[in-house]
C-alpha cells in the first residue's frame, strides 16, 4: 500500500521553488530542499531577503549563475508584477545611447503617439512589455529540431583522427609500426575539429518594429537553447544584453525576465548609435568576432545614416557573416529604397526577409551551408 506524503501548506511555495530551479538546469539534491526548509524553519523569516539568504546557503547555486537564480526567486516569490527596476540604477549590460542634441527636438510621445508601429522616431520612450501566452510554432520546432546539425561550423584549433587529413598522425603510425618490427605499413592522418560558429543577435525593439518584437523573442530564445555560442541583444535608444535571461529553459520565464530588463520597448529608433555603443564597448566587441552576426531591424533610422554606415562597416570587419534581416524584403528582388539601408547594402553580405519567423529560421539554417573557414 502506497502512502501519500502530503507536504504542509507554508512550505509547498519553497519546495516548488527548488522544483522551478531544476527545471532550469540548477542542480539541487534532495538533501538541499530539506536543509532548505530547516534553515527556513529555524530563521522564522521576517521578508523575502531571510528567504533570499537560506536559499544561497542551502542550495549553493554556482557563481556564474547567480543572476539566473535571482530572477527565478524574483520570478517565484515576488511575480513578474513585483519586479521593479531603478532606470537610474542601470547595470553594465544596459548602454544608454547619447543624445545627438537636446530634448526639445521632437515632442515627448503622447499616449497616442506612434500607436501603428510603422514609423521611426528617436524620442526615447521607456515601457514595460508584458508577452502573451506562449504557443510552439512550426518554425520554433523546426530551430529547435534542425540547429544542432545544420547551424554554421567552423575549423577549431584540436586534431581529432581521421582517414583523410592534411596532417599525419605520426603518434599513432609509430606505434602501429611497433607491430610490424619497424615497417610503416600505413599512415594515419588527423584533421581538425569542427565547432559551433558563434551567433550574435541584435533585435531591433522600437516602435517600427512593434508588430514583430514578440516573435523575434520567441525566436531569439529558442535559437539560445539550441546553439551553445549565442549572444543576444536589443536595441531601440538602449542597448540591452539579455542572452542572460533567455538562457532559462522555460519560454515563459525567460521571455518575462528579458521584459523587465528592457526598458525602451516600442520606443525611438537610432540604430546607428545603438551599433556604434555595441562596439564601443570591448567585452560586446568581442562577440562579433569570427560570428554569424544577424540583425533583426527595418532599417528605418532617424538619426544621421553615415553612423549606421561607419558602424555596419566596422561590424561587417569582425564578422564571420552580416545578415540584415528587414521586414521590408518582401519579395527575392529587393531593392532597398530607404537612405539607411541603401547606406549599408554594400557592407552587408544578406539582405534579406526577415518579416515572419519562418523566414528567420530558413535563413539562420541556409547559412550552415556557407564554406566551413
């Protein structure tokens, strides 16, 4: 006869924590959880930060993730609603963008200002976006499905043994020569291994592109969980890194936490100073070298287009690959029409569709069948 062990009500909201930190890749054994609970019942905690302290101390997650296991406990204890962020307080991986001139360029943006989505300002406006409920698409499962065998590659630095190789594998024909008394009866090559490319992502978030900021997430996440070198940032008049928070497994999560460290959601557009604070800063800098770099964005810049240009040429130097994905494409003829995109075209290698994830996810697996450098 089975027993139902049947835990008290005040403690079911911690173990359920220790259960959300599992399914996000933390490790925590059964031993954690109830030295977990002890610590909680020994304390008899007066606010979240007693809470926050037992749970370093017994659960013990590793160092670099540390972030991850704030925003869960954030996520679990306070809900996504009680997440609060100081917009002067913003850490290093928010880049505010300079302002070229002062404030009383354009008017501040009214309620109803920008409402359609299908123009460019670069009046900052800072927002919070709430994601709706999540649903699995065709192209999603498709990433997810396709990535690990037909994402870009690249020759790494290790040898690895092989039947046809530039190199000879002298190691191992001396010792087979061993059994012939001496005698090379074959030689054993090596050639080298083959690694992920890495891949950077630069979304475009401002209000021109509003109608597909959502998808784009969806898709950024899943392209986060199926390659291991991702590195995703968006853009409208901040730069935000938010590869952090799209590492989460769990879509909603992840897609919650990344909400709420944006702040120029629907907001202006300065693509061209978002670009040249990216590679100001050397630590972002780093990441577009040798990447598959594609930037999700219609091209529709206020500011001055010979920034955009001076920043996708810099761009276009470091990297492996420049993909401009615009929703403008709309056909396998296109012709840039807007100052920015004709600015850039010579700079970039794809020009291409980026207006529905379908066509997202075809391009990110088309480019696996470029020239392995």
């Amino acid at each position: 006869m089975s027993v139902e062990l049947q835990l008290p009500q005040a403690a079911r909201v911690f173990v359920s924590f220790v259960a959300l930190l599992r399914a996000n890749g933390f490790a925590v054994a059964p031993e954690q959880t109830t030295m977990f609970l002890t610590a909680i019942e020994l304390l008899g905690p007066r606010d979240l930060g007693d809470i926050r302290q037992a749970a370093l101390a017994t659960l013990a997650p590793p160092p670099e993730r540390r972030a991850t296991f704030d925003r869960l406990f954030d996520l679990h204890f306070r809900g996504s609603e009680a997440i609060t962020r100081d917009d002067d307080g913003e850490d290093d991986e928010t880049v505010r963008l300079q302002e070229e001139g002062r404030g009383d360029e354009e008017p501040l943006l009214s309620d109803d200002a920008n409402e359609s989505g299908l123009t460019a300002t670069r009046t900052e406006a800072l927002v919070e976006r709430r994601f709706a409920q999540l649903s699995s698409t065709d192209a999603l499962r498709r990433l997810t499905r396709e990535a690990p065998r037909r994402l870009p590659r690249r020759r790494g630095h290790r040898r690895r043994q092989a039947r046809r190789g530039p190199f000879a594998d002298l190691r191992r024909t001396l010792r087979d020569s061993v059994r012939s008394d001496g005698e090379v009866l074959r030689l054993r090559h090596l050639k080298r291994r083959q690694r992920p490319r890495k891949f950077l992502l630069l979304i475009d978030v401002s209000g021109s592109m509003k109608s597909r900021t959502e998808e784009n997430m969806k898709l950024a996440h899943a392209l986060v969980q199926a390659a291991p070198n991702v590195e995703v940032f968006t853009f409208g008049t901040r730069l935000t890194r938010v590869t952090r928070a799209l590492r989460m497994k769990r879509r909603e999560q992840a897609l919650n936490a990344a909400a709420h460290l944006v702040s120029d959601w629907d907001g202006g557009t300065r693509i061209g100073d978002a670009l040249q604070a990216f590679l100001a800063v050397p630590r972002f800098g780093g990441y577009a070298r040798g990447a598959a770099v594609i930037v999700v964005s219609d091209g529709l810049e206020r500011g001055a287009p010979e920034a955009l240009r001076d920043a996708v040429a810099k761009l276009s130097r470091r990297a492996w690959r420049l993909s401009w994905l615009t929703p403008l494409a709309t056909s396998p003829g296109f012709r840039p029409q807007t100052e920015a995109l004709v600015a850039i075209e010579r700079f970039v290698d794809d020009l291409v569709d980026g207006g529905s994830s379908a066509s997202i996810v075809a391009h990110v697996l088309a480019l696996g069948r470029r020239r392995v450098a």
